[in-house]
C-alpha cells in the first residue's frame, strides 16, 4: 500500500487552478503521522512509498521530518525498501531543508509553472503578488546541490502557449526531468489546443537538442509515451491504483484515494475509512474506465493515460468517462513522442538509447525476460504510420 499523507490544508500561495480545495490552518498531527506511516506497513510489505502533499508540506517542516524518522525505523524494522517523496512549491526550501530531505531519502518534486511569464499567470503568493522569484530560489538551492529532483508545471489555456519557452527555461536552469500537467479541470478552446500543440512540438525539439548534446532530460509526458512504445504497451502497473495499492491520508485521519480527492476533507462520499480503524482489504468502490465507445477501436489505446480517474474526474465529473481536452493531449503527446523516438533512434543517438532503453531493460514487458532491442526500434514504424487528423478537441459522443 502506497501512501500519500496530506500533511497540512494551509499553503503560502493561492494557484487559481490547485484541487487541493480552500487553505486553512489544519496540520496533520503526530499521532495521525504515524498511524497512516503504520498503514504503508500493514501489510509487511518488501516495497513501501510514501509521498508528503497538502496545501504546502513544508509549512508543516517538522512533522515531515518526524515521519520520515519514523519510516525509516519501521522499514528497518521490516527490512522494506523505502522510497519517499515531496511535492512542493519551493517557497520554503532552502540549503539546510534540501540536504536534510536528501540525507533523508526524500525525493523533491518542485511546482513552478515555467518562465516568469507562465508562472505568474496561475499561481500567485496568497493575498496576490508574484511568487515565482520565491520559487525560482527554491529551484535553484536544488540545481546547486546536484540531487535528483523534478519540476512540475500546470498546463492552463492561460499558459498552455508558453509551454516550449517554459521547457527551454527549466532545462537551461539545470532541471533533469519536467512534468506537464494539464489542468484538465479548465476549458480549453480548440484554439488554445492548437497553440499548446505547435508548443509541445518545439519542446519536444528542444528535447532532443540536449540529447544530441549528451544531456539525458525528460518531459513525463513525452517520456511515458516512448517508454510504452519500447515495452510494447502499458501494463497494469502503469495504470491508475486509486484506492486499491494506493492511498491518501488527509490531516484529520480521514483516508481517501487519491490526494486529488481530499480537498477540504468534506465530502464524505470520497471517505475510504480512518486511520483509526482501516483495515487492508478496504477498497473504494471507485467506477473505472474509460468507458467511451470510441476508446475501443482508437490506435492509441494501447498507450493511452486516460484511465486516471482523477483526471476523468476533473474533466467530465466521472471517474470513468474520459473527456475531449485528455483525448486531445493523450493523441498529440503520442505524436510528438514519436517524432521525437524516430529521430533519436534513426541518428543512433547514445544519451537517448542509454535513457529510454536501460530503463527498459531493467523492466521487460509481460513474457519477456528482456525487452527485445528489435522490438524496441519500431518505434520508428509507429511513428510513420497513418494518423487521424489531430485538429482539435475530440467531440466524443458518450460526453455530448
């Protein structure tokens, strides 16, 4: 059982588009700490992750210290492998917080939504007023420390065409791997898609600038869409474990899952159980999917990411029923990704295939012992097969 503690409702900033609902001043207390740390051990697990969230996770500093403390004696104790994690927004990071996470174990994910620019334009201080050179200070003390580490950038109809301008600034700021997330809670016109488009397109040569350079970076999305390529296809450990190897703990003890659907910790519909009483076999009756009709015949179904309930959910109000805008990113992403694996396979290029297949030779794909090399480089087929226009956001039936 992975879990997520949401250590605090409160944050620093005040994102226009952030699910984690209205911030107040409720921190996860230690009792609750532990108790949802207990729950990652519930089942004498060989394996466990922990991830911190809120709100902002630093403003409740010593409690994350606290629970990290008391995983690592706990995966001593069961002799686990322990991985760890923290999403946030850079404001408080300074040199001694990111060497201690580091010693630690903590694996950084920082938000910051690109260039000044970008940035500015979704995710203000709260109360107003720009945070990005609060944030770009936490990235920095990052980069400076030469730890791996990550950025994510929310992807809005505000900034969607800045997106390659942003990608440029991360990577020459010295950030190895960039998350795109699109806001999929947002209305995006065919307008902003086609810009967002023509934007990923030239991030995605940017990409493979840096490879030809010998620099390995990676953009999430660009990246899952090669890694499926190469292993043949997602598996079912690649898709979405709401609520089944996976959960989240809200500051009240109330498990939910998904971090995504703790909000303001209100609605009960969305309540799994308590940490007071949670027994492992809890699950949540979570509908799954997609169950549009045109996902069966798609060409890209067999690579494609819209079986996230959460983010069904933000699109469409259904965990199951996948919406137009994620069609249109899950089909482009696919295209640029393959441009992207074509070129890098036809120019034999190193720091591409030492990145894409290293990692796939660790993972083979279902029935293999290793991932064939052969199988791997036609990628270059998929990419040079017939496509259906990608004009716009995909009206699909079941939404209308």
């Amino acid at each position: 059982m992975d879990v997520t503690l949401v250590l605090t409702h409160d944050c620093n900033l005040g994102c226009g588009y952030c699910y984690a609902g209205a911030k107040f001043n409720k921190r996860m207390s230690r009792e609750t700490a532990q108790k949802a740390v207990d729950l990652a051990f519930s089942d004498k697990p060989s394996r466990v992750q922990l991830a911190f969230f809120g709100g902002e996770p630093l403003l409740a500093y010593d409690q994350l210290l606290e629970s990290t403390k008391y995983a690592h004696a706990r995966a001593q104790e069961h002799g686990a492998e322990l991985r760890m994690s923290v999403t946030t927004n850079g404001t408080l990071l300074d040199e001694t917080r990111a060497r201690e996470l580091h010693e630690l174990g903590v694996y950084i994910a920082l938000s910051i939504d690109g260039t000044r620019e970008a940035h500015d334009s979704g995710r203000p201080k709260m109360g107003g007023g720009s945070s990005f050179d609060d944030v770009a200070r936490g990235l920095a003390v990052l980069v400076k420390r030469g730890v791996p580490f990550e950025t994510i950038s929310v992807v809005t109809p505000q900034n969607a065409h800045l997106v390659s301008e942003s990608v440029k600034f991360l990577f020459n700021s010295g950030v190895p791997r960039i998350g795109l997330n699109p806001c999929y809670e947002a209305v995006f016109t065919d307008d902003d898609l086609a810009r967002y488009g023509r934007s990923l397109e030239s991030a995605g040569e940017t990409m493979m600038d840096w490879y030809r350079k010998g620099r390995i970076v990676s953009i999430s999305v660009l990246d899952n869409k090669i890694m499926a390529a190469i292993k043949g296809g997602l598996t079912e450990g690649d898709k979405c474990s709401l609520g089944v190897s996976a959960v989240s703990v809200a500051p009240s003890g109330n498990i939910y899952s998904c971090e995504r659907l703790v909000a303001e910790d209100e609605d009960p519909e969305n309540v799994m159980g308590h940490v007071d009483s949670w027994q492992p076999t809890h699950q949540h009756a979570c509908a799954r999917g997609p169950v549009n009709p045109e996902c069966g015949p798609c060409g890209e179904r067999w690579r494609c990411s819209s079986y996230c309930a959460c983010a069904n959910k933000a699109e469409t109000g259904r965990t199951d029923l996948a919406g137009g805008t994620q069609c249109w990113h899950e089909r482009y992403t696919a295209k640029v990704a393959d441009r992207i694996a074509e070129t890098m396979w036809h120019e034999q290029n190193e720091a591409f295939i030492a990145w894409f297949y290293g990692r796939a030779l660790a993972r083979p794909s279902a029935g293999e012992t290793t991932p064939s090399l052969e199988r791997g480089a036609a990628i270059g087929e998929i990419a040079r097969r017939p496509r259906a226009p990608i004009t716009g956001r995909k009206k699909l039936n079941v939404i209308l």
